[in-house]
C-alpha cells in the first residue's frame, strides 16, 4: 500500500465526514464521555493512591503501631484491671528486653487540654508526651527549628513542638521558634514546628485526631508536669510507637510483640497492634481491584460509543450504496472500499479521542475543585484511553466496511 494512496483514502474520508458535520460530532460523543470517564476514573485513583500511600508511609513501613483500646464503660475497665494493667511502662522494657529486630521506640501519652494561651483560632490542640525517637520513628520533618533533644527529655524541659496546624492557629504565620504557648498551667517554650504531614484524622488511644493540630512534648515532661485527670478508665500509655532495624521482617516483629504483650496482659484483648507494611500490601490490592472496577465501568461508555460508530457508518453504507457502485464500476477494489470506510470510523474515534482527553482533564479538575478530592491525571492514563478509542474505531468499523465491500457493482449503481 502507497502512502500516497493512504493519505489520498483518509483525505476523501475526511472530506466525507466534514460533509456531514453534525452526525460526525453526535457520533463521536459517545467516544469522547467514554475517554474522558476513563481518564476522570484513573485520576481518582490514581489520587486515592497517592493519599493512601502517603499516609501509610507517613506511618513508616518499618514501624509496628500499638494502640490502647479504652474501655467504653467502668464495669469493662473493671473487668480488663482484674487480668490486665493494661499499657504502662514495664510494657516498654519488656519490648526493649526481647525484641532483636528493634531499633527505636517510643511511649505515647495523650491529653486534651482544658486551657490553651494564646487561644486558638481553631479547634484546642492535642498534647503528646513522647520521646526525642519519635522524629526519627515517624520521618517528621521541620520548617523551623529542630525536635526536642534527649536532654530536653531527661531534665523534663518546659519544650515542645507544634504542628504545623497548631502553630497556625496559636501563633499565626510569623514566626514561632522562641515563642510560649501555655498549656493548662505549664508554659511552653516552642523549639520547632513540624511541616504538614497528611491531615487524616488518626487511630490513637484517646480517640482520633487531627495530625497537623498537635502540641509535642518530652515524655517525661509530660509525665512529671501533667496530670490528665480523665485518664481513670483509661491506661497508663496510650501508645507505643516502634521503628525496626533496617531489613526485619515486620510481620514477624508484629508476632512477637503480640506474643509479649498478651503474656504481660494475661490474654486481655485491650490493645491493638498496627503494621503499617501490612497495610501498603492491602491498599495496594484494594486499589488495584478498585481500579480495574472503575476503568471497567467508564469502558462501558466507549463500548456504546463503538456502536454507535458502528451503527452510524451501517447507515452511511446504505445511503451511499451507488457510490460505492461507482467507485467499483470504475476499478475500485474491495480492499480500497473497505479501507475508504474504515477510515472514516477511525477518523471518528480518533477526534473523539482527542476531545476525550480534554473533556478527561476537565472531568479530573472538576473533581478536585468541587468534590476537593485529590485526581492525578498520568500519561499512562491518557494514552491507555487515547489508545483504547482508536481500537474500538478499527474493531467497530470493520464490520460496516466489510459489508460495503461486498456489494454488488451492479446492483449498487440500480439503487435508488
């Protein structure tokens, strides 16, 4: 096949086409609602994604969470004291003791407080008691100044840290390094500020909270400068935060600590041990099944968009049954019908591909703008769609084009 004659066939298709504007555009919506869906559905995953993995590796994939789980009424915290201290600092020592594949930890002691200067703007901020490893456990990272130091930890220093929604909202946007906050009754000197971490609200053993709108504290500042008083049906440690060495196998690690804690807790289901690892594997197989979900869903849109061109150039082979008689008549091949009219099918889907991408972007900002969901919108997506509209323009115009090719010359030229 000549390129000449190829560029001549999609001219005279085009030609064809640009004659019959409005039918053209009807019929190449349905390519282009189908592109842009599977672009918006690829965007929303794709987003979700990135937030979830975000958050999980926010959460360390070296790292084994365990969380207290409160009572929810005197009579069970009643019955939990009877087998179990419940979370404390022994806990702690044993996990130090016994556990090789530990690297750092860190306890985790959580109070809302009742009283806050400067008064917040926003919502009254979470105080955390841990210990300087909790930085280094949970990657945080410092637009100003530096996390609270060992030696802050053991002369229980009037320090802390603020996240980066606390800080907002206590001291403004100036600067904070150097500034006091009082918490309660204690004044706190700020020695740095966290950058904003992923503002999902988090498991903890006080309940959930936001991650950005959070006091820290050196644990033992904490422990020897607060006294929480609601914490009498809850344990000793809301948590502890553990980083294993590089290289351990965290489900293992998991198992273990399970195995101590209900050892020490004599089978008192009152904690809960989270491995984030565990949870990159699960969202990632989760995703993939929601993406194959949502593409299979969007695909339906560019399958009757297929028909559609389908039935559309089924009728144009109708009302061009003479032409077709003339083209043969004067030595026109079967190949060359079917080529003629295979064109035009994919000429369809591929400017309704081409709007599709548009209509896909606009779709994704949309989204994000109004629903103030997170979309990304990949290159893989676009040419996945791009890719699948111009092969339902070849399988669904094979069929019409056949069809024309296997009209009798004669025939054709008597149709009226």
């Amino acid at each position: 096949m000549k390129a000449s004659r190829v560029l001549s066939d999609i001219a005279v298709s085009f030609s064809n086409l640009r004659a019959q504007k409005t039918r053209t555009l009807l019929t190449a919506l349905g390519i282009v609602f189908g592109v842009g869906s599977v672009i918006g559905m690829l965007a929303i995953g794709e987003g979700a994604r990135e937030e979830s993995l975000r958050f999980i590796e926010q959460l360390g994939v070296r790292n084994v969470l365990i969380d207290s789980r409160p009572a929810m009424s005197p009579e069970e915290f009643q019955q939990r004291r009877r087998n179990s201290p419940g979370l404390t600092e022994r806990d702690v020592r044993i996990i130090q003791t016994n556990l090789e594949a530990l690297e750092v930890l860190s306890q985790r002691r959580i109070l809302h407080p009742q009283r806050v200067v400067p008064k917040p703007s926003a919502d009254v901020p979470e105080l955390f008691g841990v210990r300087p490893t909790y930085a280094a456990i949970h990657s945080l990272k410092l637009t100003e100044g530096t996390f609270f130091t060992l030696a802050h930890d053991q002369q229980s220093a009037a320090v802390c840290v603020l996240g980066e929604r606390a800080k907002v909202s206590l001291l403004g946007y100036g600067k904070a390094v150097g500034q006091f906050v009082k918490v309660n009754d204690t004044w706190l000197e700020v020695v740095g500020v966290l950058g904003e971490r992923v503002a999902s609200a988090q498991a903890g053993g006080a309940g959930s909270y936001d991650v950005n709108n959070v006091v820290y504290i050196p644990a033992s500042t904490f422990e020897y400068r607060y006294f929480d008083r609601s914490r009498f049906m809850r344990d000793e440690l809301d948590g502890i935060d553990i980083r294993l060495k590089p290289g351990a196998d965290s489900i293992e690690s998991a198992k273990i600590v399970n195995a101590i804690l209900n050892s020490t807790h004599h089978n008192t289901q009152d904690f809960t041990v989270t491995i984030p690892a565990a949870l990159l594997a699960q969202q990632q197989q989760t995703q993939k099944i929601f993406t194959y979900v949502m593409v299979a869903i969007a695909a339906i849109s560019l399958l009757v968009g297929g028909i559609g061109i389908m039935n559309i150039v089924l009728a144009t082979v109708l009302e061009r049954t003479k032409e077709i008689g003339t083209r043969r008549a004067v030595g026109a091949r079967r190949r060359d019908i079917v080529r003629q009219f295979l064109f035009e099918s994919v000429l369809i889907s591929v400017a309704g591909g081409l709007l599709g991408i548009a209509f896909g972007f606009g779709i994704s900002h949309a989204i994000a703008t109004f629903a103030e969901w997170k979309t990304i919108v990949t290159t893989s997506s676009v040419i996945i769609a791009f890719g699948v509209s111009a092969v339902v323009g070849v399988v669904f115009g094979i069929y019409p084009a056949m069809k024309a090719a296997r009209i009798n010359p004669i025939e054709a030229l008597r149709y009226e």
